[in-house]
C-alpha cells in the first residue's frame, strides 16, 4: 500500500503546483485579441462617415452597428480555403468612441475558416488576425477619407 501512496502524492502536489505559476494572463496565439487603437481628430459621426468608406474601398459588407451605437462590424467576400470544400472570410469589429473634440477608433480582425462546408455546414473556426495588413489598409482609408470628405 506503502509504494502506491508515494507515487499519488508525487502526482498531487505536481498537478497542484502548476497552477499558480502561470502568470494572471497568458500571452501568444491563445492570449487577448490586439485591438489596434487609433485617435483622430473629428466627431464619432464623421469619423463612422469615413470608416464605412474605408471599409467599401476594402470590399468589406457592413452587417451590425450605427453611428448612435459607435460600432461596425463587417465582413469580407468569400474565398476558398485550402482544399476546394473549405471557405475563409475576414470580420472587422470597429469601436468608435468620442475623446472630446476627437474621437477614438479601435479594431479587431478575425479569420473565420469553414473546413469542410458538404459534411459540416456552418461549423467554423476564429482566429485572432495578429500580424496583417489589414490594420493598417483600414486605419489609413479611414484617415484619406477624413481628409477627403465628399
């Protein structure tokens, strides 16, 4: 009984020393979404004007939000995944928000992937975007459109 107990104990106090030493939050492809945060130097309204001209140019199709609720939520066209059975889209998140005289625009990007749409239909991944252009495609349209306004 005596050899058993040693390895159980052993086990116990591994499992439970794990626990504290990860940090509060966990950074890396499993950590937050980056939200790319940019100040410009108008109202929500005209700001939320020029996002959805940004967000044409970007072929992208508004599907949620208004200039009242400062948010915007868009998807992009349909194209193929990597086998001719899967599909890929990208989703836009745009929070607008008023800093007195200027406003505040944050974004996220997600990847959405339907592997296998015969078999499964509407069961599909998300993925955080980290590292892409799209940031910066949208943040500088957005910026044209604010200078440009027709």
């Amino acid at each position: 009984m005596k050899p058993f107990i040693v390895p159980i104990l052993f086990l116990c106090v591994l499992a439970m020393s794990g626990c504290g030493s990860a940090p509060g939050e966990v950074y890396g492809r499993a950590g937050p979404a980056p939200e790319s945060t940019r100040t410009f130097e108008s109202d929500p309204r005209s700001v939320y004007a020029a996002a959805l001209v940004s967000l044409a140019r970007m072929e992208f199709r508004v599907t949620k939000g208004g200039p009242a609720q400062g948010k915007i939520e868009a998807v992009s066209g349909l194209s193929k995944g990597d086998n001719l059975q899967s599909s890929r889209q990208i989703t836009i998140s745009i929070r607008i928000s008023a800093l007195g005289d200027s406003s505040e625009v944050s974004a996220v990007l997600k990847e959405v992937i339907e592997q296998d749409s015969n078999e499964h239909p509407g069961f599909a991944t998300e993925t955080k975007l980290r590292d892409t252009p799209y940031y910066e495609v949208f943040f500088n349209g957005l910026a044209q459109a604010l200078a440009d306004p027709k």
